[in-house]
C-alpha cells in the first residue's frame, strides 16, 4: 500500500512515518513523506500535481498550523491552513478514489460540558477558540468533499495533549520550569483545572498504522491513552519521575493570560481499534517515554 503523510517533519508526522517503514504493508518504498515542500499549506492547489507524481493510495494528513496562540492572534490564516488547506486536499484525494486521514484535535469540542462524561466521537464539534474552529472547519470541508465523490475512504483521527520524543511538549516545559522555579525559590504553578488526557506520540503513530493496515481508515476516531488527569495531576507525574523536588501551588487556568483559551474538559471518549485491544494508561507511556525526556533535561535537574 503506498501510504503518503503530510507535515513528515513535525512530531506525530515523523512518528507515523518512522511506524510506516516497520509496517509490512508498506512495501519495499516504504512511505512517501511529504514535508512542507511537497505540500504547502499556504499553496495547497499545488497537491494536484503532488498526488499524480506519486500516486498515493492512502494519505494521512499530520500538517497543521499548531501554534495555538498564533492561530487566536491570527484566525484567518488558521482557516487558510487549518480548514481551507484541508479542505483542497480532500478534494484532489476524493476526485482520484484516494484515502484520507485527517488528524485532528480534542479542541474541535469547547469543553465547557461539566457533567463527568467524555466527548464521543459521535458528539457535534463546538470548538471555543479559533484554532479548534480551523480544526474543526477542516473535518466538515473534507467530509463534504467525500460526500461528492463517493468511493474512497475519509478518516478523521482525533487525539489530544501528545508528549513524545523530540521533546517541546509539556512534560519537558514543566521540568524546564521546575529547574527555573527552584532557582529563584519561588513554588510552581500548576493548572488544576484543565482536564484531558496525555497521548504518546508515538502510540498515536501504532494506533494510525493498525487503522491502515486493517483498512479501518474511514470514521472518526479518538486516539488517546487510557485515564485522565489536570495539566496539575500531568506535570506531577513528570516531577515524579524527574525525582524533582520543587514546591508547587495549583492555581486556576484563568491566572495564565494567553491569547488562546483552551478546553477546560478536553476529555475524549476512546474509539476502540480494529484489534479491540485499547491502547494503554498515559502513565504507562510516560514510563516509556521518562528516560528520554530526563536525558533531554541533561545534568540541569
Ligand atoms: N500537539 C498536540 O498536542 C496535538 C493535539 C491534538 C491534535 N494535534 C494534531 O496533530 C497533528 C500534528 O501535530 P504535531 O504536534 O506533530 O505538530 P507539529 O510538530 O507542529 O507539526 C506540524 C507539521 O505541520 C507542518 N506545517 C505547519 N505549517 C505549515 C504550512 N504552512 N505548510 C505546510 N506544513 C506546515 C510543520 O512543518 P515544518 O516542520 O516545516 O514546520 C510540521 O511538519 C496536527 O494536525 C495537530 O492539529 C496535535
């Protein structure tokens, strides 16, 4: 199967693709991976040509303006990228009877719901700031795109908080924080009521591998870890396994002046996959991932 993947050079792109070499069905090529040369989102008519020179049969769509503070300063060109760009591609994809996988994010929901469930996957998107509404904007573009042209198959696979090599995630920010906050003596400050749920980068890149592989792209999809937690909870399980020492104080999300404003409750109810085995607690991940992300804090802690 010739799998395609755009935004090759972010984290979950690389991830997916580095999965995609291991993944039999790949083939002797392996996958095609599209950087931002190959498809521009500030560009994106341009993936007309990309798509009959290499001839994807499958594509998944990891690129996306992420800067979500940047996307609030800026919500045009979010839509441009985010929606607009999306939009294109599922277009040139659908016209030529290719799958699509579009990745996208927990922020589609607004997280104002305070009842305790999860959003499902089946929930209608409400997304509260202008990067989630560009997220958003781009599933409806590509699933109209699909309901055009009838044939291929149109995945959307949300996930949320992802933590994974190479680092510039929370868990490290936090570390890096804590080291600063140690410092100066002064406590660190934690949000406590931001809920979602940390996702290994790299357990994201198995989960889209098993959907391409049982040819299960079509639907949505919520790829997370197992379990729940506040940004709070999260960034004491990484001092924790920092062996951190640092007086903390939680405060409410509303001390953080930011242009954005996140999901209060950005909690995803898990799809199961083809295997039906679900993927594992973040916790668990975060114990796979600590040796890199202690290396990465080098001798600072
Ligand atoms: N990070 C999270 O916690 C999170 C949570 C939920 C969903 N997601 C979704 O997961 C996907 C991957 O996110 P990530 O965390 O891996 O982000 P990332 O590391 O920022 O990667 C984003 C990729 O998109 C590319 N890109 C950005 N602007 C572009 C443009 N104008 N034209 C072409 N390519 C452009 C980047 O290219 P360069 O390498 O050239 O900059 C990069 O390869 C995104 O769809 C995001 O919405 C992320």
């Amino acid at each position: 199967m010739r799998v395609a993947v755009t935004g090759a050079r972010g984290r979950l792109g690389h991830a997916i693709v580095q999965a995609l070499e291991d993944a039999p069905f790949s083939g002797p090529a392996g996958p095609t991976a599209w950087a931002r040369d190959a498809f521009d989102l500030d560009t994106p008519d341009l993936i007309a040509t990309r798509l009959d020179r290499d001839r994807p049969e499958v594509v998944v769509h990891a690129a996306a303006w992420t800067d979500v503070d940047g996307c609030a300063l800026d919500p045009g060109l979010a839509m441009q990228r985010n929606a607009l760009a999306t939009g294109v591609l599922a277009t040139a994809c659908a016209g030529r009877g290719i799958d699509l996988l579009v990745v996208s994010t927990n922020e589609v929901f607004d997280g104002t719901r305070a009842d305790g469930p999860p959003y499902e996957s089946t929930a209608p998107r409400s997304p509260a700031n202008p990067y989630g509404a560009s997220k958003a904007e781009g599933e409806r573009l590509a699933e109209l795109a699909f309901a055009a042209r009838p044939g291929a198959a149109l995945g959307i696979a949300r996930t949320a908080w992802l933590f994974g090599r190479p680092g510039h995630d929370y868990p490290s920010r936090i570390l890096d924080a804590a080291v600063r906050a140690r410092q100066v003596g002064e406590p660190l400050r934690l949000v406590d009521d931001e809920w979602g749920t940390p996702t290994y980068i790299a357990d994201v890149a198995d989960a889209v591998v098993e959907l391409l592989a049982e040819d299960a792209v079509a639907g949505v999809h919520h790829l997370i870890n197992a379990g729940l937690t506040s940004r709070a909870g999260w960034a004491r399980d990484a001092l924790e396994r920092g062996g951190l020492e640092v007086d903390t104080v939680d405060v409410p999300s509303s001390t953080w002046e930011r242009p954005s404003r996140p999901p209060r409750w950005g909690v995803l109810a898990p799809t199961p996959l083809p295997s039906r085995e679900p993927m594992r607690s973040w916790q668990a991940a975060m114990a796979d991932y600590a040796p890199s992300l202690l290396r990465a804090l080098g001798g600072r802690v």
